[in-house]
C-alpha cells in the first residue's frame, strides 16, 4: 500500500538541504519505504487542506521602534 497523504495523521516536512521527511503521527506506518499499513484502523480524512499553508517565524519590529511604522527617535 502507498501513502494515504490524506490521513489526518499524516505529517511531511523538508529539510533546509531538500530531504523530505514522512511521518505517521501515530507510528502506525511500515518503516522501509514509508507506507500506511494496509487497511488501517487509524486512518481519518483529513477535514482542512494543508495546501499552501507555511510555517515561518513572525515578523519583528524594527529596533528603535514603539509600534510598526513608527519611529521613537523622531
């Protein structure tokens, strides 16, 4: 069986160097190669798309500044 990609409990991430990481939230998964268990009994559809969502760090202010657009200095 191959990977329910659509499985609630399905996670991929990649790597700074390009290396793509799947994982099973559950361990439910078959290690060598990566693949869902046939007919798993933990398999949910997942209810929201993940397409196009990133993850990133939150913008900071700049130095100096009270609130965004502002300056103390001036």
């Amino acid at each position: 069986m191959g990977v329910k990609d659509d499985c609630r409990h399905y996670a991929m991430r990649s790597t700074p160097s390009g290396d793509k990481i799947q994982r099973c939230r559950l361990d439910a998964n078959e290690d060598n190669p990566f693949a869902c268990p046939e007919g798993c009994l933990f398999y949910e559809r997942r209810g929201i798309s993940a397409a196009g969502w990133q993850v990133g760090a939150t913008e900071q202010p700049p130095r100096g500044s009270t609130e965004p657009g502002g300056d103390v200095d001036s």
